[in-house]
C-alpha cells in the first residue's frame, strides 16, 4: 500500500508517516477532544436506549473510563489493558442485566462517534483522512472484538459458576426405611445432570439393597422429551438391577406434556403425590403402617 | 470359558465368572435349555456380577435364555447387573424386557420362592 499511495503527489508528504506516527496523531486528537466526544458518545447511549438498567450518571461515568481505556489502547496497540477491563467491565454490569448487544452497541456507538470526529476534522484533506482511517479502523475493529469477546467470556463463566452450582446442589439418594430410597429432584433436569442422577441412584440402590424407589419430580418445572426419556432410561436402568421404581408429584402440566409429546409411560408406575408413593412402595415391600394403639390387634391377623 | 452350572434344591445357578465370547454364551444358553428339562428345576438364576459390559449379543442371549426356559415351565432370573452396565445398556437401548431381573443371589432366590416357588400352593397363599 505505502509505495503506491507514495506515487501519488498529492500526498508525499503524509506517506513518509508511518502508520504510529498518524496513530499518535490520532490519539492526541482523540484526547484534545476527550470530554466533548465523551459527551457526545454518552449522549448517543441515550438516545439508543443501550445500558437502561443503568443511570444516566453510571453509563457517563463508564463511558469516561471506556474512552480512556479505548484511547489508551489505539495508542499502546496492546490490549491486555483493555481486555482485563472489559472483563471488569462485565463482571460489574451482567448482575445488572445488561445484554451482551447493549455492550457490542456501545463499543460500535464510540468507534462511530470517533470516526465522525475525524471525518469532521480531516474532511479538507481526504488522502490523509484516508490513511488515518486506515490506521484507526484496524484497531477500532480489534477494540470492539476485544470488548465483546471479553463480555461474552465473563458470562459464559457466570453460566458456568451457575451449572457448577446447580450441580453441587444435586439431588440426595435418601433411605427411609430398610430397602425403600427416595429420590426427590428439585429444578430442571440437563442431560448432564440426568446422568448424574441415574448414576448415584443406581449407587445408591446397589449400597443400599433398595427393593423400591421412589422419585419424586414435585421441583421439576417442566418437562420435555429429553427429560422424559431420561427418566424412562433411568427407571429401566434400575429394574435390571431388580429394584421398581414409583415416580411421585407429576403435575397436571406435565402429564398433558408428557401424553401430548407421546412418551411412552406405560413402563412407568406413578403415584399422585408423595407420601402415596411411599405408602405404594411400603405396600410393596410387605410393611404395613398402623397405628400404634391397633398394634396387638393387628399382629393376629 | 465355560460357565459353571450348580445344582441348589429346585434352582438352577449359572455363575458367570469371567467376560464371555460368544461362543460361550451360547453354549451356557444351549446347557441351561437342556439341563433345567434334565434337572427338573423350577427356575434359573443367572449371575453376572463379574460381568463388568454386556453387549447386544450378551444381552439378547440372555432375553432368549429367558425365554426359552420359560417355555420350558421354569423362571429366569437375571441378578447382580451392575450400575454402570446397566446405565451403559439402557443408553445403548438394550432392554431386557420380560425379563426378571435381581439386585443379587439372595434376591434372586427370594425371588424365585415368590413367583417359581417350591410348591405352587404357596403362590396362590400369598395371593389371598
């Protein structure tokens, strides 16, 4: 590109810059403009109606700190800076529920403001104009990219701290009396965590001697193909292990579901809620529950 | 390897020791058919607790094991199935459906008892 643009005549003079010197050039604009162009960009945040969980004070306040952040970076060409503020960044303004286009928008929203200022100041000499957005635009572009990736990291490791969450929360595999374990599941089910649950419940029975199982889905909100056959899986992996499984608390959501998507159930033994499926499983398993006054009476029998 | 064939009161038990081939498995299919006629037994119980993966060939042979001795007039059961192989087998879609199934010997006897029972008089007891 340089030997050409040093062909032409008109613009000799600016071809012996080199692309640091138009960047200083740039940048020295950028911070001689600072609170006008910073004004100009918080302004546009507005009227774009970005960052609306925030106050009018914050976003000028990180508009203050991004434009620095994103001078310095034009200037020094690293992005490490850059990098670990936008995931400061990030880590402040995801709990507020800011959405990752929000924060694309604004760094696209400053990098326009910023390109009109140089339109505006070099608009009588469009060779050098030229060159200086050559200068700006590749770095401008690494900017955005460095922001969002940096976002989109940040949340993806909130996502991932909330599934580690959920996991340690996982389900227990309880005994309530000799050979009947309970299985209460609480929350949505992933593949991931289905797996899980089967594996422990299949521990589970194995250490425990189980005879029944009942596995109560009262938490379970909802409930797709997926997690129905699941659930199927499980209910088969437990009988080759010679154990029967009761499944408690469908709700009347569900089961229009389930019979909807066309899951086959039959397989499967339910019980209304709970403490009918215990009753069931004890009903199984040869105990009977009687009140303690009947005791001597119902030993005759 | 072949899979040793015990003789308990009216049970037959048929311990697998070791991964089988084929092979074996056939021939512990085609052993069992012929000795619960021979032995009068009233029902098989079959141990895989060594078994530590059961591929569709095991797990179909044991379906037809199942099977056959029923026809036979005695009742399979199938115990000592571990966690993981049956995780594995129920992903895969290998069902062994029909078939009986135990958490280990003394359940498969217990099992047996109930519904293959010494005495068919027993049976119809419990049913009352």
């Amino acid at each position: 590109m340089d030997p050409e643009t040093r062909t032409l005549p008109g613009t000799a003079h600016h071809a012996m810059q080199s692309t640091a010197e138009l960047l200083r050039q740039l940048v020295s604009h950028l911070r001689q403009n600072r609170t006008q162009l910073r004004e100009e960009w918080a302004r546009r945040i507005t009227e774009a109606r970005l960052l609306t969980a925030m106050t009018k004070e914050e976003v000028f306040a990180e508009a203050t700190s991004v434009y620095d952040n994103y001078v310095e970076a034009l200037e020094t060409g690293t992005f490490e800076a850059l990098q670990a503020y936008a995931r400061g960044l990030s880590e402040r303004i995801i709990p507020r529920g800011v959405e990752t286009d929000e924060v694309i928008g604004i760094v696209l929203l400053l990098r326009d403001v910023l390109a009109r200022s140089l339109f505006a100041k070099y608009q009588n000499d469009f060779a050098l104009l030229n060159r200086i957005l050559d200068a700006y635009e590749p770095a401008a572009n690494r900017i955005a990219n460095t922001v969002a990736v940096g976002f989109v990291q940040e949340r993806e490791r909130v996502i991932r701290e909330q599934q580690e969450a959920i996991r340690v929360l996982s389900t227990p595999v309880l005994q309530v009396r000799e050979r009947l374990l309970i299985l209460p599941i609480i929350g949505v089910i992933d593949p991931q965590r289905a797996r899980q649950l089967t594996e422990q419940l299949l521990r589970g029975i194995r250490t425990n001697r189980a005879k029944v199982v009942v596995i109560d889905i009262t938490g379970v909100p909802v409930m797709d193909a997926n997690v129905a056959n699941h659930l199927v899986q499980t209910v088969e992996a437990t009988r080759l292990l010679g154990a029967t499984v009761i499944i408690t608390g469908l709700s009347p959501e569900i089961a229009q579901t389930l019979v909807t998507i066309g899951v086959d159930l039959g397989k499967m033994n339910t019980v209304g809620d709970l403490q009918g499926g215990i009753e069931e499983a004890e009903r199984l398993l040869g105990y009977r529950v009687i009140p303690s006054g009947e005791t001597t009476e119902h030993l005759r029998t | 390897m072949e899979v040793p064939i015990l003789k308990q009161g009216h049970y037959l038990i048929a311990s697998i020791q070791s991964a089988l081939s084929d092979n074996d498995l056939v021939q512990l299919r085609d052993s069992l058919v012929e000795q619960v006629g021979r032995q009068r037994s009233r029902g098989v119980i079959v141990d895989v607790t060594a078994l530590d993966v059961m591929d569709s060939f095991a797990t179909r042979t044991i379906r037809d094991i199942t099977y056959m001795i029923r026809l036979r007039g005695a009742e399979t059961v199938i115990v000592g199935i571990q966690p993981d192989v049956a995780f594995t087998m129920v992903q895969l879609g290998l069902k062994l459906e029909g078939v009986p199934t135990a958490l280990d010997l003394e359940e498969g006897i217990a099992f047996l008892n109930k519904s293959a029972g010494p005495a068919g008089k027993d049976k119809n007891a419990r049913g009352k």
